[in-house]
C-alpha cells in the first residue's frame, strides 16, 4: 500500500443545504478523489450537516497575491452600479 504522507492534499467545500454555497471546510489527504469525497464525508459532516461535497486537489488551486490587492481590486471602485447602496429596498425584503 502506498504511503499516506505521499498523498495528495485535497480542499473539502461543503454545501449545508439547498440554496447556499459551498463553503471550505478543511483539507485532508486521500489516494483519489472518490476517497477524499468518502472521507471528508465522514471527517466533516457526521451530523448531517452536508447535502453536497466538492473535493479539488489543492496544487489545482491558484490564488490572488495579497500584495496586489489594490491594483487588482481597484478597478471596480469606479463602477458603482456594482454596489446597489442607492437603491430604497421595501421593508418586507430581508434577505437582498
């Protein structure tokens, strides 16, 4: 049997019911992504907490450079349609 430590790392998202997104959970490690599925199954929604699991291998993952922040995010200050703070909502709306 291979050796675990030699397995990849795998980033667990769970969707706690309809309607919401996936949200991180943690990181284990599995052989394929059928175990890292079964796993994070058992390891991150014991209490049924979980109606749907993603599993990415985390080297698929790439990420934005803090160090950027401002010449990357900038750009959309100027658009501020983006950002419906102007608009009067009814009383009766909750959850916009």
């Amino acid at each position: 049997m291979e050796n675990s430590k030699n397995w990849p790392l795998w980033e667990i998202f769970i969707r706690s019911k309809r309607g919401l997104s996936h949200k991180h959970v943690g990181s284990l490690r599995a052989s394929d992504a059928q175990m890292a599925i079964e796993n994070a199954r058992d390891v991150y929604t014991r209490r049924q907490e979980g109606i749907s699991i993603w599993v990415i291998e985390s080297k698929n993952i790439t990420a934005s450079d803090p160090g950027e922040q401002d010449s990357l995010f900038d750009p959309s200050g100027d658009k501020p349609y983006r950002h419906p703070t102007f608009y009067k909502l009814p009383d009766e709306l909750k959850n916009i």
